[in-house]
C-alpha cells in the first residue's frame, strides 16, 4: 500500500475511517477505493472478508499518535489494553476474551506476518512507521495458530520504495516533558528492483505521579527504536523482503502502584465491589522504587515465488527478548512482613528467544477454487532467574536467589485454507489447522497438546459493494506448566478452547463516501485457565466456562470533501459459569468463592467511538484541520478473581493543524479532560490491590517534514 501522507489534523478521522474498510481520507473522499488487507493470508478486499477486520491506516496512525496499543484502544471498541507494572505487562482482550495476568496471551500479536514471542511482556513496546495495523476479531487459529482465540492484532511495516527517494521527520513536546522524535528515508538503490529504508523513533517523559513516602517524582518511561528493512523484486515473479529491528524500554518505575483511598488491610473488604478513578490516589506512596527494562531484537525475512498459477512463499522469524526488573513486594510505603522476612524485595531476569518458519503455497488465479495450503514450526526458550532482597535489619538487603526456571515449547502445525466460488453471488470458505504443542520445563515437568481447529464460512454477495458472511470457527490456547507447580495437581495445566458463532453485513456506497458494517457474535469459551495465588505465589489451573454475545457496528461517512464523520459501537455481553476461585484471594477480600455469573476480565458491557475531521483551505496552498474524537469505555472487571470493577469513562482528543503535504505544524490534547481510569489491578492476599491508572492529559505541539 503507497504512502500518502495524511496530515495530522485529519488524524481522528482518517484513523476511524480505517475502522470500517476505507484508507486514510485524502482531500477529495470520493478518492477512497475499496482496499485490500491480508488477513486471510492473500490480498482480499475487505468488504469481502467473511469476517470483522479492522484496519488502521499507517497515516492514520501517525497523524493521530498512536504508536502503541494502549493508544489503539480509542479507535477500536471491542479491543482492550490492561496495563499493569508500567511498562512491564499488557493484557490485549478482543471481544471479551482475555488472558490471565501471568498466562497465555489471548490475543496475538504479530509483526511483518511473524508472532511475538511474548505478547504480554513485549505489547507495550512503542511502533513506528508502519503501513497498517489488522485487528482480526474472532478465533484466528486456523491460520495464525495457538493463542489466538481472541484474535490477532498484525502490524505491518512501511517497506522501501523501489522507485522514489523519500521520507520524513517529526518532533513532538508535550506537557509532563514529552518528547518524540522520528525519522525515516528510503533509499532505491536499484531503481524498481532493490531497495532499502531507515526508520527509527525515540521518546521519553517525565513521571505522571509523585511519589509521597520522599517527595520525589516518578514513572520516567525511554523508549528507543529502530528498524531497516531491504526489498528485492527482481521481476514480477520473485519478492524478497527483509527486516531487522530493536527496541529498548526503560521504566525507572516499573512496579508502581495507584493505591485505593482508604484501604485498610485489616478490613480489606471494606473497598470490594467497585473501584472508581476518583477514589485512586493520583500519587505512590512506596519506600521501594524499582525499575523495568526490555530489550528487543526482531528478524524476519520472506520470499515468495510465482510460477505456474501458484504463489510458494517462505516466511522466517527470529527474535529475542531480555526483560530486567526490581520491585518492591508490598508497593507500600513500610516493610510488610512475609515468611521471608520484615521487608522483601523482588528482582527479576527473563530471556526469552523464539525461532519460527513457515511455508505457504496457494493459487493466484481467479478460478472458482482459490486454495492455501501451508506447514509452521516454532521453537522457543524461556528463562526467568528471580532473588529476593531480604531487609533483616542490616545495612543492605540479604539476596536470596532462586533457581533459573527454563521452559522450551515446540509448536508443529499444517493448515489449509480455500475459498469455492459456487456463482457470482456466493462463496464457500473452508479450512482447518493441525497443531502439536509440547512444553517442558528444567526440572522435567511437561505437557503437550494435539488439536484440530476448523473454520467455515459462507459468503452472499447482495451487489459489487455489499456482503452478507457468516462465520463458524475454534480456537484454542496451549497448556503450560506452572514454575510454583509445588502442590500436587498443579504443575501443569491443560488447553482451553472456544467456539464462535457470527454473522454479519458490510457495505460501501459507489462514490465511496458512506462505509458501513455490522456484527452479531457468539461464543462459547469452555476449560478456561484461570489464575489463582498462594501468598505471593501464583499458578494457572482450568476452571470455568464463558459464554459471550455482543454486537458491533461501524460507520464512516464523508458528506462533502471538506468534512468526514465517524461512528463506532461495540456491545458485549459475557457471563463466566462455573468458576470456584480456588485462591485464597476471594476469602481474603471477603466475596464469595463462586465467582460464576461475573464478566470477563477487561470487557466493558458498551464502548463507543465517533470522531468528527473538518478540514478549510486558507490558500498559498496551506490549510487548516480540526479533528476531535471522543471514546466510551463503560463498567468492566479490572482484576482477573473478577472482584473489582472500575466505573465507565470517556476520553476525548483534540486536535488542529495548519500546513501542506511537505510541512505542518499540530497542536493537540490527548485526554483533554484529564479523565482517570484504572487499566488493570492485581490481587494478592495479604496486600493492597495493585492498581494502575492510565494516562493523565497531555497537551503539546508537533512539526512534521516530509521530503
């Protein structure tokens, strides 16, 4: 997909027109053509895609600042984020199926076609210079394997430009000492067969909360990014694509913790039901501040070849991830005592690597069977060192270190995916996928997995520009083993599954002005792992059932060239059956253990999302944009025992720019009311509930150049 470069005060819209099919709005809406995504492994239009993709243009992107998936959230309802240890974990939830703090993702996300090794730990990591974002919603095992139940979020890099010099840069300030600097160049070095490009970011802030206990300020966050990427097309028939990336991440505060107004230890129960943004302490009160630190490393390398009427297409990833961390246990400003000792502190080490290939050959003809057949293999190795800073009175803590626990997981699979063209009219879409898991730790526990996961769908094609779809799918999540497996019965766990239903309607006007789709789902997620706490130990074991029913609905309208509207709403409905918190989590805040009847972590019953862009010419070929959106995230568990919940909020952006295609200059507001919202809490008995605040306002000025 071709650059344009769509301004920044055009963000907000153009990012929801991605919402619902359409590219980043040019000047003249009736410009948009129907485009193409790749979620079904071939390039497809999206109106004709039996199932709910959401594409985000990368100008969108960059015009609105979204360079993470918190920020992604505002323009996709049905995806939420939940943060937790500042920058340390995030929890992706896609239509109400989320993952367990210290699980499995749910939700998968990938980068340039290759799975990241570790989707909670890795997430928050910032992007950049991307083409687009797909946010797959449903079960997308078939084709993108384990652990993509919930769905799949797939980034999708700016690849060089073969023919033409180019690029850009940017600066961005804003309030709390916000800066983002970014860049980018292409560089044909071979005119139309090889080329290169540069790309790279970095930003940084000072801390949102005050610390209490000494006064000072915390919560800086460095983020530093960079990627080059070589593209070879010799001729029509061969296309190899290259990329290398690396990120680093320092948190000074990776641990910290908004307390609850009020929270007693001894009557915990006192603040169980509902956590509201206006009883979070806008500060930390810790006497121990730790830090967090990741380091990312990401290759992958495809290459396709055409012959025959066939397309043979190689894709090889490899990346690796080092995670370094120091918390305090209790996040209180005194030294609760443990088993360990008065006082503990808590230092983690995580390496993690993961070697994946997969070979893909499909038709790229028009005839009335259009098939992919395809094999994957990955490997991965897990290794996570912990010690403990034990405070027995003496000038410095006591390190008691714990064994490296290191975990390798194997994960084979076959898949075919194929599309029968009964008539003009109507189609048949049929796959299914063969996947083998096994998982073995250091000390010799392991588990495996061998599943069949189907999808069929049937498409009706009412005219050129509108469809009718329904979808039936399954998806599954891997066993694992559980490092504090010291209880017998709870060293490992087994798979969970889930079956979705949906059927839906997509439609785009022929002048290519009005854009609409809507989605009625189902799904019915049996076995699920769930995560219970022993002190400060936590484990895995299945238990519970949910079952899921929401709708959505988007719509994206340009009545004239000078205005663009957007509409977005998402409802969901879950209800968890059978789930007895075996923890001692619930005793100790005083609920009942039977959590059945309780919603899904991170799944709000309503979000909604409109956006208004309106641009004016103001001649010498400049012209001024507004833009503002708005979001509503209603009532949703925020903890994973399904204790607390935290009260809706609506956030809303601002925006206004002036300037042409080459320079332009954007003030915004992000959160302009400054609304507080929890993102995420953990519980532990015996603690406080660690609970995390989003964002606060932040206000400031940005120039972008592009050449």
């Amino acid at each position: 997909m071709s650059h344009h470069k769509v301004t920044a005060g055009a963000a907000l819209a153009a990012a929801f027109v991605g919402l619902t099919g359409g590219q980043a709005l040019a000047q003249d809406a009736t410009e948009i053509d129907i485009i193409v995504v790749t979620a079904d492994k071939r390039e497809t239009r999206l109106v004709d895609v039996p199932s709910t993709v959401n594409l985000i243009d990368g100008d969108a992107l960059d015009a609105a600042r979204i360079d993470n998936l918190d920020n992604l959230t505002a323009i996709v309802p049905g995806l939420e984020y939940g943060a937790s240890g500042g920058s340390q974990q995030s929890y992706p939830s896609l239509r109400g199926v989320s993952p367990q703090v210290f699980g499995d993702p749910t939700v998968t996300i990938f980068q340039d076609g290759v799975a990241l090794g570790n989707s909670i730990k890795g997430g928050s990591a910032n992007f950049f210079d991307l083409d687009r974002v797909e946010v797959l919603k449903g079960p997308q095992s078939t084709l993108y394997g384990a652990n993509s139940l919930g769905g799949a979020i797939t980034m999708v890099s700016r690849a060089p430009d073969l023919d033409d010099f180019g690029g850009y840069a940017r600066a961005s300030f804003g309030e709390y000492g916000s800066r983002d600097y970014q860049a980018a160049v292409s560089l044909p070095i071979q005119e139309g067969v090889f080329g290169i490009r540069l790309a790279g970011q970095t930003t940084e802030r000072d801390g949102y909360w005050n610390n209490v206990f000494d006064g000072t300020n915390v919560g800086a966050v460095e983020n530093t990014g960079f990627r080059a990427s070589a593209l070879l097309e010799p001729n029509d028939s061969f296309r190899s694509y290259l990329v290398v990336s690396t990120s680093t991440t320092e948190d000074e505060c990776g641990d910290c913790v908004n307390g609850i107004t009020g929270f007693n230890a001894l009557n915990p129960n006192a603040s169980v039901g509902t956590i509201d943004g206006d009883d979070l302490d806008e500060f930390v009160n810790q006497n121990v501040i730790g830090f967090f630190e990741r380091d990312l490393t990401r290759i992958t390398w495809e290459n396709s070849l055409d012959f025959n009427g066939v397309t043979l297409t190689s894709l090889t990833g490899y990346s690796e991830m080092t995670n370094a961390s120091y918390q305090d246990y209790d996040r209180g400003p005194g030294n609760t005592p443990t088993f360990l000792g008065p006082g503990v502190a808590l230092g983690i080490s995580e390496d993690f690597d993961i070697f994946s290939q997969e070979i893909r050959l499909q038709s790229n003809n028009d005839g009335p069977l259009r098939w992919l057949v395809g094999a994957y293999y990955s490997q991965s190795n897990t290794a996570v060192g912990s010690t403990f800073f034990i405070d027995f009175g003496l000038p410095d803590p006591t390190p008691i270190p714990f064994p490296v626990s290191p975990e390798r997981f194997e994960n084979f699979s076959l898949f075919t995916q194929n599309t029968w063209v009964i008539s003009d009219r109507f189609e048949l879409g049929f796959g299914f996928r063969y996947d083998r898991a096994e998982k073995e730790s250091g000390g010799g526990v392991s588990t495996s997995s061998e599943e069949w996961l189907p999808r069929l769908s049937a498409l009706y094609r009412l005219d050129d520009n509108s469809n009718l779809y329904a979808t039936v799918s399954r998806g599954y999540k891997t066993g694992g083993i559980n490092p504090f497996g010291f209880l017998p019965g709870t060293e490992t766990y087994a798979p969970e599954f889930l079956w979705n239903y949906e059927v839906g309607y997509k439609t785009v006007s022929d002048d290519r002005r009005l854009r609409f789709e809507a989605a009625v789902y189902y799904t019915d997620w049996t076995d699920q792992q769930t995560q219970r706490a022993l002190g400060i130990f936590t484990y895995i074991a299945n238990a519970g059932d949910t079952e899921v029913l929401g709708a959505e609905a988007l719509l994206s309208w340009s009545p004239t060239d000078r205005l663009d509207l957007t509409f977005a709403a998402h409802y969901n409905d879950s209800e968890t059956h059978n789930f007895i918190d075996g923890s001692s989590v619930p005793i100790f805040f005083g609920v009942n253990p039977d959590r059945s009847g309780s919603s899904s972590f991170l799944t709000p019953d309503w979000s909604l999302a409109a956006s208004a862009n309106y641009t004016h010419p103001l001649g010498n070929n400049l012209d001024l944009r507004l833009g503002g959106s708005v979001r509503y995230t209603g009532e949703r568990t925020i903890d994973t025992s399904a204790i607390f919940s935290a009260s809706a909020f609506t956030m809303v952006n601002a925006s206004a720019s002036v300037g042409n295609e080459r320079v332009r200059f954007e003030v915004f507001a992000d959160n302009l009311f400054d609304e507080r919202y929890p993102t995420a809490a953990l519980l532990f008995d015996g603690l406080q509930p660690f609970t995390y605040l989003g964002a606060p306002r932040v206000a400031g000025a940005r120039i972008e150049v592009n050449f």
